[in-house]
C-alpha cells in the first residue's frame, strides 16, 4: 500500500493524540495501549513507521507517567500487537478490528503477567505452579471495571479505543479524499 505524506502526519497525530489520553485521569488499566499499536500495523504503509510511530508515542508518554521494572513486557506486547495489526487488519473491518483488540488485550495480559512471575520481585516461585498463581493474581486487574461485571477494563479501554482511532480515521478518509489509498 502507498502511502502519502498527509496519510502519515494523520496518523502521527490520531496515535500522539491517543497517547495523550494516558495522561488525564481514567478508570485503571483503560487505556489506549494496544489500539495504538493495532492502528499503527494496520494503518502505516511502511514497516518502519508501524513500529516507530506508536512506539515513540507510547514513550513518551511513558516518560512523563513513569516506568516500571516490567515495562520490557509492556514494550515486548506493543510490538507483538503491531505485528497482529499488520496481519489481521490488512483489510480493516468491524469484526477484526473487534477480534484483534481482543486478541491484544489477551496477549498483552499473558506477556505482562509472565513477567511479574518471571521478575526480580520474586512474588511467586518460579514453577509452573507460581506462574498459573500469577496468571490467577493478575486476574484482579480485568476484575476492577467500568460497568459492574460487563466490562473488563484492559479489553473494554482496547475496544474502546480501537473504535476511536479506527472509526475517526475512516471518518476522516471519507471526508477527504487525499486521505484514501492510492
């Protein structure tokens, strides 16, 4: 897929915009992590940028909120979840963008909760038994949500989000048409 300079800037400043939207108050764990890194492999022509677009948004962002000694795990999700952007979303529709924001979220809490078990804290032993103990512990993250018990937060802020950034870009491509595919 060609893509131009202003397809580019848009999406540079829907993925910065999204970015953002860590920094104001939200509910735990609703954030715009893995719909960054979904619109980014579905949406940027060139490899290179699908990366370093949303990563470059994603620290940033992480400068000004703060790391933490797992954020290898985070980084290691985000690039996973561009990878299923740009092979699940190489036609973008509803329903994958709705299977893929799943999908990350399931991802990003195996890889994430993996390395709290596999960290330096040495919260849990590190046997199979410790690591399905972190799996259960991390558990209490997608049970605080918005909605009493139908929505979780990390899969509802993905959903979300994803929504966000691929609906407005669809708006937008068909509002102006430098913005569709050559």
């Amino acid at each position: 897929m060609k893509i131009n300079n202003l397809q580019i800037t848009t999406l540079t400043i829907l993925i910065f915009a999204a970015a953002l939207t860590r920094l104001l108050p939200h509910p735990f764990n609703f954030t715009p992590i893995g719909a960054i890194a979904l619109f980014g492999g579905a949406h940027f022509g060139r490899k290179f940028l699908a990366f370093v677009v949303p990563l470059t948004a994603m620290l940033l962002s992480d400068a000004l909120i703060g790391f933490h000694s797992s954020m290898w795990a985070v980084y290691i999700s985000f690039v996973l979840i561009v990878f299923i952007g740009m092979g699940a979303l190489k036609k973008v529709t509803a329903g994958r963008v709705f299977g893929s924001a799943i999908a990350s979220s399931v991802l990003f809490f195996l890889i994430t909760n993996f390395a709290v078990w596999y960290g330096a804290e040495n919260f849990y032993p590190q046997t199979f038994a410790g690591l399905l103990a972190s799996y259960v512990a991390g558990l209490q993250f997608y049970q605080q949500n918005l909605f009493g018990n139908l929505f979780l937060n990390t899969v509802y802020g993905d959903l979300f989000f994803s929504g966000l950034l691929f609906g407005s870009y669809a708006l937008l491509k068909s509002k102006v048409p430098a913005l569709r595919t050559i």
